[in-house]
C-alpha cells in the first residue's frame, strides 16, 4: 500500500521542497519506491528545484485529463520520479483543485511511497491536499512565525486524519536568537525528527538542481535528510 507524506507548513519559503527533493532522495537510496507530487498548484517549484522550469506535460494537463499519468512523470539524473505541476498563471487558472483526489487515487498501490510538496497557507488547496494524504511532515524554520502558523497547519491535518509524522526543523542557526527544540516541541506538541541547519552546501545543490545528497553525500545535511528517511521508513503511523 502507497504512504502518502504531504511535506506541510504555514508560511512560504520554509524550505518544504528542499526537504520533499532530499527526503524523497535519501527514501530512494534506501532501495525504496518513491515518487515525489507537486500538489502546489499556485505556485509550484519541485520542477525548477529538479532542472524541469517549463515542463511540457503537468499534474496540470492530468487533472484536465489531456495527459496519461505515465506521461506527467519525470525521471531525474538522480532516479527520483517526479510530477510537476505548471508555473504557467494560464494554467493554474484552468485547473481545478477539487479534482487532485484523481491523482492520489491513480497512484495508489503503485509504489511505497508518495512526496506531496504542498502548498503553504491554510486555503482551500492546502485541504484538498490534506485530505488525500496519510501523514504529514511539518516543516518550519525556529522562528515563533514560522512555529505559530505551521500550528494552525497541523491542525488541519488532524482533522482530515493524518498521522503526523514529526517536525522537521529547516535552516536553523542553533544560536540564542531563535526558538530552542524545546520551545518549538512545546507549541506544536509533536517531537522534532531532524533539525537541519542553514548550509551552503544545501544552497549550492539547489542552484544546480540536484538532490544534496547526490552532490555532497557525506554533508552534514544529507546525513540529517537521510535521518529522516530512515525514520519514515521504521515510523508505523497512528492516526
């Protein structure tokens, strides 16, 4: 059976498809089957983050049903599949977000497991996402801003029943001007799984579109990313 990991937060540019990219990587280092979904349909990036900026076939085009869904999957030098979805503004205002059910539904029991990069806010998109996955990832930086609106996040995955997998902690400085683990494990009451701190090597695999892990396999963050893989894959989710 397919596990569906939607990658959530509040706020934007937490680093939720940085951490979909190298989760879902470290998940296909282990020998596992992954394939990684852009479900942000407004403003989507896991294509740019893996050398795809303008992609002909779409999550898009599959919703509209234009595309089959062996045409929308990518494979990038690394092995890790993807679906993107189009940064087009045309697009995105011809698609219909009520319909992504159809995209968990056709990738059920195809393999171990899905990535959802999902959109950050508390919208109608973020629900639709939420309510077809089966954990969720709570991405967030150590900031109160960041912790308070992932907050409201989490509990909008409780009530669409997804197991939470645990707060991953993104580009942390671990210095006195940002929230302890602690702090952060005290308002969200969930435990922190990994806590990866601010790397440029992080930045470098970005600008050249790759997985860290497959540029810099023995950095400090692709050992963290690889914590959580491995978590994910011994973790028998509660709901």
């Amino acid at each position: 059976m397919t596990r569906f990991i939607g990658f959530v937060s509040g706020k934007g540019g937490v680093g939720k498809t940085t951490a979909t990219v190298n989760v879902g990587y470290a998940l296909h280092q282990l020998g596992r089957g992954v394939l990684l979904l852009d479900a942000n349909l407004v403003t989507p990036n896991l294509g740019i983050h893996l050398g795809v900026v303008d992609p002909a076939h779409t999550l898009n085009k599959f919703l509209r049903k234009e595309k089959s869904l062996h045409q929308i999957r990518y494979v990038h030098d690394s092995g890790l599949s993807f679906i993107p979805a189009s940064p087009s503004y045309i697009e995105f205002q011809k698609t219909n977000p009520q319909q992504l059910t159809e995209i968990f539904e056709h990738l059920d029991n195809t393999i171990d497991y899905v990535l959802v990069d999902a959109p950050s806010g508390l919208g109608f998109e973020v629900s639709q996402v939420l309510k077809n996955t089966d954990e969720a990832v709570i991405v967030v930086n150590p900031n109160i801003s960041s912790v308070m609106d992932a907050l409201k996040t989490l509990q909008i995955a409780k009530q669409h029943q997804n197991a939470i997998a645990g707060v991953l902690v993104n580009m942390s400085h671990k210095g006195k001007h940002e929230l302890s683990e602690t702090e952060i494990e005290q308002i969200l009451g969930h435990p922190i799984i990994s806590n990866i701190r601010y790397d440029r090597k992080v930045r470098k695999a970005t600008f050249h579109q790759a997985p860290i892990g497959m540029l810099y396999r023995f950095s400090r963050s692709a050992r963290q990313f690889r914590k959580v893989a491995e978590f994910l894959t011994q973790v028998i989710p509660v709901k």
